[in-house]
C-alpha cells in the first residue's frame, strides 16, 4: 500500500518529465528531418557534414574547451583556498552571489566595462599602456564566460575537497611528502571525481553559448549556439535549427556518457 502511495507521487514529476524535457526532444527530432518548406527531407543531416558546418562546430567544441580549461586553472585554487579559510560560507556566498544576478544584466555591465570608455580602458590608460579593442573580441568572449561558468567548476570542487579526509594529508606528510607530493598524489587524485563534474558542469553549456558571442563577441565568435539562434529567429529555417540542435544534443550525451564513469570512479 505504501508503495503505491510512493507511486502517486511520482505523477507530478513524470508529467513535467514529459512536457518539458521528451516532448521538446521530440519535436526538435521531427523538425529536424523537414525542410524550410515542411517537406519531410534528411538533407539537414546531409548539409551538417558540409565544411562549414564541420568548421562551425569545431570552433564551439575548441572555444568550450579552452572556457573549461581557463575554469577550471582558476577554480581549482579557488576551491582549495576557499576550504582553507576560516569564513569558508561567507566567501562562497559571495561566490555564488553573480548567478542571482540576471545573466542579459550580467553582459551588459562588462558591456560598459570593455567598452571604448569603460573601467577596463580607464585603468590601461592610467597606467600609462592606453585604451585597447576590448570587447569583440576573443579575449572578451572568453573572459565573460569564464566569469559566467567559475562558479560551476568551483562549487563541485569545494565540496570535494571537503569531503577529502584530512588524516589522508597528515599521513601523507608524515611519511616524508612534500606539499606538491601530496597534492599530486593524493589531494588531486582523491578530489579528481569534482574535476570532471566541475568540467562537466562547464563543457556542457558553453558548447552552446549564443546570446555571448552576439553581443560580447559581436559575431567575430561563430559557435553552434549562434547558428541554432539564427536559424530559428532570422532565416526561419527551423528544420536545420532542430537538425544543428539534435547534433549538439548527442555531442552533449556522448560526453556525458564519457565522463559520468570516470566521476563515478574519482569519487569513490
């Protein structure tokens, strides 16, 4: 009888299950295979494989690893400093502070910050380097979603090293290792399962980052992101959005695959 009350509760979530998660992925596949004309066609599939496309996707999987990896040298230290101070909740409430913060709010304020006469540019011109092209560029794309995505890389990595024992540490230095030795071989090691969730939790959506590189950006960064948006809101070819939004899809549950084992085993 319990059990079967257990399964009435379940109804509210399977059915936000099926509204909002199955039912988008499926139309999204049945988009896929029609053509601007709603003509049933796989020649999305086959204009996928095209080189621009190939290119296209190349940069969102090289822009998504370098915002990871970017994430993940400064999120990393981060974390460790964070589970070494005393007010560790304090800081990491100020951490997680900018995700409350609308994201649209959060682009425009560096908007005003690397514009021709921002902070940025007001700073470099008094130390005497001089005003610089900040935004619409590379460097400003990163930036911003580095800014964007570090709380996600430092968040699984703090609670990992929180749940690290500390006699593991203390043994380790008590058998003659250097600070590096053991951060090397048993801190990283043990803390390895919050690496890959961090990373994971970055990769992901970075792939397909659009409203940054529009306006951060300003196009000069052409991702998958952008050329869903474009198909949906501009040539209204939905059928090669749906097409370009399935390929990314995939691309996104093979990593998931790929990297849910390896956390499964780090964190052991």
């Amino acid at each position: 009888m319990e059990r079967a009350w257990r399964n009435w509760y379940l109804i509210p979530y399977v059915v936000w299950l099926v509204l909002f998660v199955i039912a988008p992925i499926v139309f999204l596949v049945y988009e896929s295979f029609l053509d601007i004309d709603g003509q049933w066609t796989i020649a999305n599939y086959e204009k996928v494989l095209t080189p621009i496309y190939l290119k296209m996707m190349a940069y969102s999987f090289w822009y998504a690893f370098l915002i990871t990896i970017v994430s993940l040298l400064i999120g990393y230290p981060t974390a460790y400093w964070l589970t070494k101070t005393k007010h560790k909740q304090l800081w990491l409430l100020l951490l997680i502070l900018p995700m409350w913060v609308n994201l649209l709010l959060k682009v425009y304020a560096f908007l005003g910050l690397f514009g021709t006469y921002g902070l940025a540019n007001a700073f470099l011109q008094a130390i005497g380097i001089g005003a610089r092209q900040l935004l619409f560029t590379d460097f400003s794309f990163v930036f911003v979603s580095v800014y964007i995505f570090i709380p996600f890389m430092v968040l699984p990595i703090f609670n990992a090293l929180e749940e690290l024992p500390p006699t593991l540490i203390d043994a380790a230095r008590d058998l003659g290792a250097s600070a590096w030795t053991t951060f090397r071989r048993v801190v990283f090691p043990l803390t390895l399962g919050g690496v890959k969730a961090g990373c994971q939790a970055v990769f992901i959506p970075a792939l397909s980052l659009f409203m940054i590189t529009r306006l951060v950006a300003g196009n000069r960064v052409i991702t998958l992101g952008t050329a869903i948006e474009q198909h949906f809101l501009v040539t209204q070819d939905w059928g090669m959005g749906a097409t370009i939004a399935v390929v990314l899809m995939i691309a996104m549950a093979i990593i998931v695959f790929l990297t849910g084992s390896g956390r499964k085993e780090g964190s052991r």
